[in-house]
C-alpha cells in the first residue's frame, strides 16, 4: 500500500504536529457528525417560512401576524447548527491536502505546511462555507425585525426569506463535496444496507418539507396579494381600506373595526367564490385555514403535500395562468420525477444486496435437489447434503470467507485467523492428524503425504481447526528448534501415533516373549516326562503314587500350552508400520 508521507521537511515536522489527515479516522468521524449536522440545519431552515400566520377573527374577518415565538425558536435552534460550520471551517485550516503534482503512483504527498493549506483554503471553498456560516437569518429575526415593525404582509417578500433562501443554497451544496469525501474514504456513506436505505428515504422527506415549506409561504404571499390588491380597489366602502388594517396589530383600531363590517375583501378573497380570486394550487391552503393551524399541524399538513406531489410528479395540480404558480409547479413536476427516480434507484439497490445473496442461495440448493434426483441419491445421503447446506447458511450466510481472507494481506490475515482459531486451538478437547506433524518436521519430507491413522466422524456439531500441510510445512521451515532434538522427542511422546505403535509394538513383543516361554515350558515338561519313563525302575514302590500324580499333571500341562500354541498360531498380530525416525544430523542444537 501507498499510504505514507512523502517529502515533509525539517521545517514543517513542528507545524506538522498540529495538522490533520485527510484520511485518518478523526477526519472521517467528523464528516459523518458535520454531514449529519447539515441534514439537521437544511431541515431548520425552511421552518422560517411558517413564521408568517394569519388569526380568524370573529365574523369572518382575518389578519396577519408573525409568529415571533417560533422565529425566536428556529433561531436558536439554528445557532446550534452554525456552530458545527464554524468547527468545519476551522478544522479545514488544519486539514492536510494531497499535492497534485505528486499524484503519480500511490497516494502521493501530503502537504503539511498550515500556511499553503490556508492559501489553499482561501482560493477554494472557504466563500462557499463562509456564507453558509454567517448567522444572517438570526440578525434579522432577533434586531431588525422588532426595530422596525415590519408588517406580516411585507414580511413574506422581506429581506428575511431572500437570506434564508440564499444561504440554503451554499448549504446544500456542502452536503454533495462531503457524501463523496466519505465515499471516496470508506466506499459507502453508511456501513449497513439498512441504513443507507433509510438515508435515502430521508433525503426524499428532507426534499418534501422543503417543497410543503415553500408551498406554504407562496401560499400565504397570494392569500396576501389578494387581501392587498382587493384593499387598494375596496372603493364601496365608506371607510377606505388601509393596509395597515390586514395587519393584527391594528385590531384594537376603532377605524379598523368600522372599516372590517362593511368590507368586501374577505368575501372576494375567498377562495369558495368563483368569481373571486384565483389561488391555483394555493387554494387549498386557503380554503382549509392551513395559515391559522398550530405550529405542528402546518407542518404536518405541509409535508404531506409535498411527499405526495413529489410522488406524483405534480400531475394532480392544477394551475392558475399566474407565472409564478405555474413556474412552482414545473419544478415539482421536475423535482419529482429527479428525486423519486433516484430514491427508487437506490432503494431497489440496497435492497438488492440484502435479497441477492439469499436467492444465489435459494438458485444454489435448487440446483442441488435436481442434482440429488438425477443421480438417485438414497435417501440419506439426500438428508445429509441438506444438513450440510442448512448448517452452511446459518453459519456463514452465503458468504464466500476464503475469497475475502484471500484478498487481505497475509499480516491482517494471520491476525483474523489468531482471533478466530486461537481459543478454539487453546481448549482442554481431542485431535487428530499429528503424524503430518512429523512429516513435515523431517528434514527430507517425501511428497507423500501420510497416511491418518484414525478416522475421524462428528456425530453432532462440531467446531474444528484445520491446519493444511503447506501451512505446518511453511512454520517449520521458518522455526529451526521445530527440529530440535527434545522437542521431537516430545513429539513423539505426546504422537497418538507413535504412542499407538508403541502400543502395538509392545503387545506384539509380549506375545512373542508369552509363545517362546510357553514353548519352553512345553519342551521341558515333555523331557520330564520321558525322563520319568526311562528311570522308573529306579524309583522305590512307596513314590508310585507321585510319579502318578506328576505325569497326569505334566500330560494336562502339554496338552493346555499345545492348545495355547494354536491359538496363538491362529492370532493375526497387529502389522502396524513403523512411523519415519527424526533426522538429528541437522539437529540446530549441535551448531
């Protein structure tokens, strides 16, 4: 791997210390905590449309006012956001950057001096973050507003809305540089199939309360132009229309009392009359008081529109010939078709990788039980292979483990096989296989590989190790005291093979020492015998009874080691090969 540092001088090895990498784990772990931060605040940001609401007065007559409390709310709200952009900007002053000059083979060099990294910075995208920083929309609620008295009718065309829509731009630029900085460092945004699909959904939904926001306040604005156009023409009134009577505030204005009981702006601006003015597809918030709901209930209501026009494309919408309204309902219509394209895209593909390897399996165990049926397995045999099948799904999930270990590198390897194997390696349970052990600690191994002597069947679950013989051979080879003079001899201690040809060995020598003892017992009873035969004159007449007694024994005697000699003739005695003896010329214990 290219993963190193290249060129980093004297003079840059104190700055250094203080410099971040851009691929280190710290960087990573904030670009997911600052991704997720911007979600958060590009979530926030259109609550500032809801600020403005209109209050139903008794006998039908309406005004406008602004949510102050909400506005102060979202404010705050947005302060803890805009810390988190102050911390990215920081922290990309002291982010390292990979020279392109030096992008030929591997990963290149990391620049490391905080004065170039600033520069950088500076000529880059630090316009970009600075404006999304700026706490613009917090100077215009908590100051300037409340200075000046702004009307809720102009507050909906105000400075305020300009400033939110602006900076939401920026701010959402910043979220695609930072998806693919955490693809370009990991490969995926989230680690689990779940997960990424639920932040696509999420995405999705971001979009809609952004489109039910906005639906919302361009609702308003017309409800507004309305009440506005339809004062300033208001001539059969007595009292003439003021503008300042649409605002709540002047509600306790003997004028505006006189002036809202014989007014026709509210009949004319409703959006039940046909002949009135026409809302488009803002009448629906109009005909329903969705401007007079609580806070929770508009955006409730507000994203559910937007989610089910995003979904439909716009295609229920019907459109006034107002160039605004109709230009809002293109970009639905274009929005949809873009977002629940991609959603659906990327939703099919995450949930593709969950069911795909599942039905690999399913394509796999079908083409085994027509295998099965065509070669007429009995039946057990067919019971076995689908133990074999079930206990393989449960245990690896239809993961192929010897590709994935064989493309990591041999020390990362080592490491999973120590953790996986090495308590099950430790445990006080049986073993079989030594004598390849001993085969490959002979300096002079033959290519054969060596018989087992035992044969080894798991009659329930079992969990097992397995070393193959290249592996022992290459730790033998790397392990000079493997071939040790003592530590064979422990081998061949501890060796169930040795230990059972020694055994057997040992047993054969026994049977052979029994045979010729009982051999000899026989010889000699049988000379007594004749001896007794020849010289029987000699004994007196007072020992015939003993020489009686001995010979019937001595007959009963022949005869029993005869049968015992045939029987041991008949005796198939163990033939057990001798297991190959340790070469201790090349013993490292006598360098």
């Amino acid at each position: 791997m290219q993963d190193f540092h290249l060129g980093r001088d004297e003079h840059n090895e104190s700055k250094g210390k203080r410099i971040l990498d851009p691929g280190s784990e710290v960087i990573l772990r904030w670009n997911k905590v600052f991704l997720c931060s911007c979600l958060v605040s590009l979530s926030i940001d259109p609550l500032f449309f809801y600020i403005p609401s209109v209050l139903e007065h008794e006998g039908g007559c309406s005004c406008m006012l602004s949510d102050w409390s909400l506005g102060i709310l979202v404010t705050c709200l947005r302060s803890v956001t805009d810390v988190f952009y102050m911390l990215h900007i920081a922290i990309k002053f002291r982010t390292a950057y990979i020279s392109p000059s030096s992008r030929v083979l591997g990963r290149g060099e990391l620049v490391m001096d905080q004065d170039r990294i600033a520069r950088r910075y500076l000529k880059s995208d630090f316009c970009v973050d600075l404006v999304a920083t700026l706490p613009l929309p917090q100077i215009v609620v908590w100051f300037v507003c409340p200075a000046n008295r702004i009307p809720a009718d102009d507050y909906t065309i105000n400075a305020l809305v300009l400033i939110v829509f602006l900076q939401y731009i920026p701010r959402l630029y910043l979220v695609f540089p930072l998806s693919f900085q955490i693809i370009k460092t990991t490969g995926v945004v989230t680690r689990t199939v779940w997960a990424g699909a639920a932040y696509n959904l999420l995405l999705y939904m971001l979009a809609s309360h952004v489109l039910g926001a906005s639906w919302y306040l361009l609702s308003f604005e017309r409800h507004a132009t309305c009440w506005k156009s339809t004062c300033r023409h208001d001539n059969d009134n007595p009292m003439m229309c003021s503008l300042d009577y649409l605002n709540c505030e002047s509600l306790d204005n003997d004028a505006r009392r006189t002036w809202a009981n014989g007014t026709k702006v509210f009949e004319i601006c409703d959006p039940n009359n046909l002949t009135g003015f026409k809302y488009g597809i803002f009448g629906d918030a109009v005909a329903k008081s969705v401007f007079s709901f609580s806070f929770l209930k508009k955006c409730c209501y507000c994203l559910w529109w937007g989610l089910q026009n995003l979904s439909s494309y716009g295609q229920t919408l019907s459109t006034s010939t107002y160039i605004g309204e109709t230009s809002f309902a293109i970009l639905v219509a274009i929005l949809g078709l873009v977002l629940f394209s991609h959603l659906i895209g990327n939703m099919q593909t995450y949930l593709q990788s969950i069911t795909a390897r599942l039905e690999e399996w399913r394509i796999r165990r079908r083409d085994t039980e027509s295998w099965m049926r065509h070669r007429h397995l009995p039946h057990h045999l067919q019971e076995r292979v689908r133990k074999f099948l079930q206990y393989k799904w449960l245990a690896t999930h239809g993961v192929d483990e010897e590709s994935i270990m064989f493309n990591l590198p041999k020390d990362l390897r080592r490491d999973i096989q120590r953790h996986l194997c090495l308590d099950l390696v430790r445990r006080p349970r049986d073993f079989c296989g030594e004598e390849l052990l001993a085969w490959t600690l002979l300096s002079k191994s033959t290519v054969n590989l060596p018989s087992s002597t035992r044969t080894v069947r798991a009659l329930t679950e079992v969990e097992a190790f397995a070393l193959r013989a290249e592996d022992l051979k290459f730790v033998a080879n790397q392990f000079r005291r493997l071939h040790s003079k003592k530590l064979q001899h422990t081998f061949r201690f501890y060796s169930y093979h040795w230990r059972t040809w020694a055994a057997c060995f040992i047993q054969a020598a026994w049977r052979r020492a029994k045979k010729r003892r009982m051999q000899w017992n026989l010889s000699m009873s049988e000379s007594s015998y004749r001896h007794d035969d020849d010289g029987g004159h000699e004994i007196e007449q007072h020992d015939d009874s003993n020489s009686l007694n001995v010979t019937i024994l001595a007959s009963r005697f022949a005869k029993n080691t005869r049968r015992g000699i045939l029987k041991t003739k008949d005796v198939e005695m163990i033939r057990l090969q001798k297991p190959e003896e340790p070469d201790f010329s090349t013993d490292p214990d006598h360098d």
